[in-house]
C-alpha cells in the first residue's frame, strides 16, 4: 500500500513518515520510507530519496533563480525520475514536499501519484490542530483535503496532527457554526452537507507525532478505506 502524506508546511509530514513508519515495523510490517522533497534532507532513514536526483539548492545556482521559482522547478525535475523512486515494502510512505501546493496545483503531484500507486494508494492530509480555532478554519481544512483528493484522483483521509497541545472538537465546531450569520454561515452550512454526503468514512482523526498516539485509530481508518477489497498490504 502506498501512502502520500500531504498537508500545509509544519503540519508534521515528515515526523509522521519517521514515527508512523517505527509504528507498522513494530507492528511486524515490512515499511518503506520515500522523500519526494527536493528541499529537504529526510530526518528518517529513506529507502528512496528524491535528493539523489535533484536538490532545490542545486536548481537555485544552476538556473539563477529564487527560492520560489527554484522550489517549483525542482518539483517539476523530479517528477521525471518518479519510476526510480519505487519500492516493495508492504507500506510505502512518500513524504512530499513542504509546501502543499507545489505538489497538489502543479503536474507534477500527479504525475508521482500515477508512477507511484497501486490499487491500494491513499493520501493523509495532515492539518495542524493549532490552526484549527473556529468552524471556518474546520470546513476549509476538510474542503482543502478534497481539493488534493480530486487533484490527485486517489483516496485521501484528514487527520488532525499535534493533538498533544491542541484537540479538535468537531461538536463544538458546529454548534458555534449554527450561532454564525450571514452568506458565508450559509455556505458553510451547505458544506457540512457536503462532508456529511461525500467523505464518510472520512472521520477526523486525532493525532500527536509526538506521543505516537491516535496511530491505532488512524490504522483503522486506512484498513476501513479499503476493507471491501480484501489484503490492503
Ligand atoms: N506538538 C507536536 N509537534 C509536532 C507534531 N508533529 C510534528 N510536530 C512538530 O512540528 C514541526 C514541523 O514538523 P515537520 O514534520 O517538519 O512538518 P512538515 O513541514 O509537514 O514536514 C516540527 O517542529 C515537529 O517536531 C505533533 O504531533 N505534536
Ligand atoms: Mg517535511
């Protein structure tokens, strides 16, 4: 099964990759770990680096450009080498790279998601629970995670990450939701529709990288996306 973790930078993509994977070896699986981030140096031991092929900081002296533009071209060349990245393990974890956006609005994402999946292929699109204060910043975190799902074509399930200093209470969310006035409560409220329709089992699950906690009740959820189809491994 492959897993591309997703999600806003310092949401906590690659602690997940490194403890996640420490969690599926202990629970007996055979786990690899991918860095698809040209701009970062794994903090994990990958089995598979994109950095072999390109580094954004090589791309800033080669083509004279800014952080920015050097960012997004290094996503764009190593999209190209996206068929040596493959590996075997029973779950493979693709860390993406920082910025969100590099990966989900350019072609690039999906040209790595079609090199890199299988029938069992999902996203996790990680949210910092510190971000998520009132109802408003609740719906555009999930609407956000079913943007990368349709811009992917894969499966994607929103986990909430860092519930060690702040927990996301969905209840409480949506009754302050019901005290809100005005164009945006309506379009709000059409959106919870939305989610209620469309992204079952797509609960919110809770999680802290660093207390490794939540991981059981995430494992589920990614067993639950597939369990009409039999092995998921
Ligand atoms: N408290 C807390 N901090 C976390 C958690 N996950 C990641 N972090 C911290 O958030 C920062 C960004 O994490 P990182 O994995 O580099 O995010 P990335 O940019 O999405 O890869 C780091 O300082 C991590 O230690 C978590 O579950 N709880
Ligand atoms: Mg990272």
């Amino acid at each position: 099964m492959e897993i591309f973790v997703l999600g806003c930078a310092g949401s906590g993509k690659s602690t997940f990759v490194k403890n996640f994977s420490e969690y599926l070896r202990e629970k007996g699986y055979r786990v690899d770990c991918v860095n698809l981030d040209p701009a970062s140096e794994p903090i994990y031991k990958a089995s598979k680096d994109i950095r072999e092929f390109v580094k954004t900081e090589h791309v800033m002296e080669e083509y004279g450009l800014g952080i920015n533009g050097a960012l997004i071209k290094s996503v764009e060349i190593a999209a190209n080498y996206a068929d040596k990245l493959k590996c075997g393990g029973e779950f493979v974890l693709y860390d993406t790279p920082g910025q969100l956006e590099l990966f989900i609005y350019s072609l690039a994402g999906r040209r790595f998601v079609e090199e890199l999946s299988s029938t069992f292929s999902l996203s996790i699109f990680l949210v910092d629970s510190t971000l998520i204060t009132d109802p408003e910043s609740f719906l555009s975190a999930v609407m956000q995670n079913a943007v990368a799902s349709l811009r992917l074509n894969i499966p994607s399930l929103t986990v909430f990450t860092k519930s060690d200093v702040s927990e996301v209470n969905v209840n409480v969310l949506l009754n302050e939701l019901k005290k809100r006035e005005g164009v945006l409560a309506e379009l709000m409220e059409k959106l919870v529709d939305f989610i209620e329709l469309t992204t079952i089992p797509y609960r919110p699950i809770k999680i802290s990288n660093l207390k490794k906690t939540g991981y059981d009740d995430l494992f589920s959820a990614v067993n639950e996306l597939f369990c009409s189809c039999g092995d998921i491994s």
